[in-house]
C-alpha cells in the first residue's frame, strides 16, 4: 500500500539531510512504528506520504502511483484517504467536538447526513456524549481522541499519527494506542511516528527505526531499541 | 452558500479592516466618479463648442459677396453659408452689446461685409481658412480655432492627470482589498490547515477569500453611487443657476454608464485583489 524507494530528502535552505536513501513498503492493514529521536525523520516521513513536500531523489508511493506525479488538483484527493493525527491535536477551538468533525466533511465535500457522521466517529472514540464541548473543556487525552475520531470520520484507508501521545500521560497515552489498535484492527492500516519507547515496547508491531535519516531498522517482531 | 456565510463572518468579525479598506475604495472611487463627471462635461462643452464654431470671412470694399458666397456654399466642406452685410453686421453687434448703440450713431460703420460659415467638421478649419484666404475680395479670416485649441489643451492635460489619477488611486483601492484579504487569511490560518489536511479542494478554501473580496468592493460600489449620483446632480442643479449657458450632462443613459463603470471597477478590483492576495498566501508550497 505503501512504498518508499530509495527515498531522500534535503532540506535546501538549511542544507539538512533528512532522509537518505530510505527503502520500506508496508502493506494494508498493517500497524507500523516509525521510532527515532528528534530529527530523526520520523515527521519527514509523514510529510512526504501526505504530500507536503517531495523528495529529492527516490519515489513515493500510495497504491502504487507516485505521489510526485499528482497534479496539484489530485491532492485534494489523495489527503482524503489519508487521516492524520498530530500531537497538539489541532482541533479549531470555536467548534465544539461534533463541529470539529462535520467541518472536516464539510470540507471534503461529504453529501450525507454530515451530524450522523460525525456523531457515528465520535461514537468509535468513545466521545459521543462530549460532542457539544468545545476542545478547551475536554481533557488532552479527549482532544486526542476527537482529533482522531475527525482523522476517521471521512473512513480513510490510511492512517497517520505523528507522535500523538507526546503530551499525554503514561495512562492516557496507552488508552489512545489501544484506541488506534481497534481503529487497525478493523481494517485501517496505521503508521505511528513516536519515539515513546513505552508504547512501542507495550504493544509490540512492526517497528523501523530512523536514525539521522536513515532506516537503520526494520523489525516485523517490534519493540524499541535505538 | 457556505463560502459565502463564511466570507460574511470573516467581514463582520474583521470589521475594523474591513471598514479601512471599504472606506478607502469608496475615497478612491469617489475621486474617480468625480474626475469622470468632470471629464465628460468637459468633453460636452468641447463638443457644443466646436459645433457653434463658425469662420468669417471679411470683404474688402467693393467684393462681389454673392459671387463669393456662391463660390465658398460650393466647397464640400461647408454645412452653411451667408452674407452678412456690414449693416446687419453692426445691429447683431449692438444687440449684443448695446452700450455701443450711441457710439455706433456718431461714426461710420467701420465694419466690414463678411461671410459666415458652418463646416461640417470642424477639424476642417485650417484647410478652409487657407482657401478662403486665397479668394479675391477676402481681406481676413477669423476662426475660433485659437479658443478650441486653448480648450483641447486644458482638456488633454486632465485626461492625462486623470490616467495618473485612476493608476493611483485603484492601485491604492487594490492594496487595501490585498491587506484585508491576508488579513482574513492570517486569522483563519488553522482552519485553512485543517482543511489542506482533511482534502478540501483549492476552490473550496479559495472561495470565501474571493467572495470577501468582491462583497468589499460591492459594498464600496453600493455606497460611492449612493454618494456620487445624488452629489452630482444636486451640484449639476445648483451650477446650473449660475451658469445657465453651460450645457452640463443630464442624460441618465450616460450617467446610468458612468455608474456601471464604477460598479464594475469597483467589483473587479475587489476579485483582483483577493485573488493575488489567495494567490500569494495560500499556495501550497512542496
């Protein structure tokens, strides 16, 4: 589903070298760790599979097409099978949590009853009772899961995580790693960028370790070791 | 309806922008809309002037004026021809000027039979000035060329000053629509995230920008009319006591024209602006 072939990328302003020649292909419905410290090129990863930036050299690949060909109209498309969950959540907070979501489909176009929906996502995450809070009366552990409930309610194939437990406590952090396993478990294929080795060692899967841009390990079995 | 709900909040939540920037286009178009007026009545003025503009052509003594006047109502040039003899010459004068009727009674009439005549058009006045010239019996020719060209002048120097006048003031309206519309963009930057992330089309997080920008400048165009028609017709209505003999523009066709203009210039320096201003602040940089 996935595929990066001899992937680099250099920063040209800053003349920082990311990634270099990084080689993975992960297939539907896996659940991987990407692991590293900062700088690593853990979030240049995700960058690069959303489109954000290409890469200097090498190719990346959703489902076999190169994501460097799409045309900049195709983008649209692209980002709508893929969801994304950052670490500060960035939920709008003038919305409440059920808004938070039906403006995520309202953006993307979504014609069906958008309320249902949204409440339907906030179901899965457990948060439907909560739809009216807004993000400041939520915990940050609740904000996380709205945040991931707006990354699932448009039913993407793909889901990016880019350290979304790096504010939580130990508690709340496992809650959401239990919450992103069922979420793969039925049938999303996840990709956790983290360097939290609690997690990666409690609730052990496919682990690549990047380490000054590069894949020095690649472990079907997991758990953490840099 | 969307885009437009959202363009609505953006001016009412921005609205101290939002009222800087209406205020200075409706300053520019108002400048506009007054230079325009000016420059048509000008132009009107110009036209009913060269129209009533006639050429005279003195006889000396003992002319054969109907000859004369058979020669020059033959050239294609000329709409209109007459003899005016010396004597009917004086009463025209002293009807104008009747303070000379006394004076004119003392002495002989001094002033010589002439021909008057209407062209067709006037640019055509040199060329026939040089002909009646070369007549035998023509000792004279006068025109109002002189008078058109000090006109055409002053004319030609506000149409030039009005050009500078409009680069400089719609660039300014411009600018103001390009402030307020990145301001816009700024204070929805996380949205604009969000919506880059979850797949929004191009069109879809660019058309709330651009609707800003037109409703400012309809807004603008709404209240410079409301300002600029009445203004100009209580004006044209006082000055027209004053100046009976000027014939000012009233036609509400040619007004109706002037508006239109500035509507549209005002609408489409509302797109523009936002456009660049979309263009500039929400390209997706890879």
């Amino acid at each position: 589903m996935v595929e990066f072939k001899h992937v680099t990328k250099t920063y040209a302003r800053t003349h920082t070298h990311a990634l270099k020649a990084v080689d993975f292909r992960i297939r539907k419905g896996e659940f991987v760790y990407i692991v590293g410290h900062s700088g690593a090129g853990k979030s240049t990863v995700l960058s690069l599979l959303l489109r954000r930036i290409n890469p200097t050299e090498g190719v990346v690949a959703i489902a076999e097409q190169d994501l460097a060909k799409l045309r900049d109209s195709q983008l649209p498309l692209l980002r709508r099978r893929i969801g994304m969950v950052f670490q500060d959540h960035r939920l709008l907070p003038k919305l409440s949590a059920l808004d938070n979501l039906t403006f995520a489909l309202r953006a993307t176009g979504f014609h069906g009853n958008q309320e249902q929906r949204a409440l339907g996502a906030l179901r899965q995450v457990g948060l439907a009772h909560k739809r009216k809070a807004y993000p400041i009366e939520l915990s940050l552990g609740e904000q996380q899961r709205v945040a991931i409930a707006r990354a699932l309610v448009t039913n993407p194939p793909l889901l990016l995580c880019d350290e979304p437990t790096g504010n939580l406590d130990p508690d709340t952090s496992w809650e959401i790693l239990e919450l992103l396993n069922d979420v793969n478990i039925k049938g999303t294929t996840v990709i956790v960028a983290t360097h939290s080795r609690d997690l990666v060692d409690r609730l052990k899967r496919r682990t690549m370790v990047l380490r000054g841009g590069e894949l020095v390990r690649d472990d079907d079995a997991g758990g953490y070791s840099l | 309806m969307y885009a437009l709900q959202q363009a609505m909040r953006a001016i009412r939540g921005n609205w101290v922008a939002s009222v800087a920037t209406i205020t200075t286009m409706t300053l520019s178009l108002t400048i506009l809309a007054g230079f325009s007026l000016l420059s048509l009545n000008l132009n009107q003025v110009l036209a009913n002037l060269q129209g009533e503009l006639e050429v005279s052509a003195f006889l000396g003594p003992g002319s054969d004026g109907p000859r004369l006047l058979e020669t020059v109502r033959s050239w294609p040039e000329v709409a209109r021809a007459e003899y005016v003899g010396k004597d009917r010459a004086l009463a025209a004068l002293v009807a104008d000027i009747p303070s000379l009727a006394s004076a004119a009674q003392l002495v002989d009439n001094p002033l010589p039979d002439a021909l008057a005549l209407r062209l067709l058009d006037p640019s055509q006045t040199p060329l026939v000035r040089v002909r009646l010239e070369q007549l035998t019996g023509v000792i004279d020719v006068e025109d109002g060329s002189d008078a058109v060209a000090t006109f055409l002048a002053v004319n030609d120097a506000l149409r030039v000053l009005g050009t500078i006048l409009i680069v400089v003031l719609l660039s300014s309206a411009l600018f103001a629509i390009v402030n307020s519309i990145r301001a816009a963009i700024t204070a929805r930057e996380d949205e604009i995230e969000v919506q880059r992330l979850v797949g929004a089309t191009r069109g879809f997080i660019r058309a709330p920008f651009l609707i800003e920008g037109f409703l400012l400048g309809l807004f603008s165009a709404v209240i410079t009319l409301g300002l600029a028609i009445p203004g100009y017709q209580f004006v044209v209505a006082r000055l027209s006591e004053e100046l009976p003999f000027v014939p000012f523009v009233r036609d509400p066709l040619l007004l109706g024209q002037v508006a239109l203009l500035l509507a549209v210039l005002s609408l489409l320096v509302g797109l523009v602006g936002s456009a660049i201003s979309v263009s500039q602040h929400l390209r997706e940089r890879t």
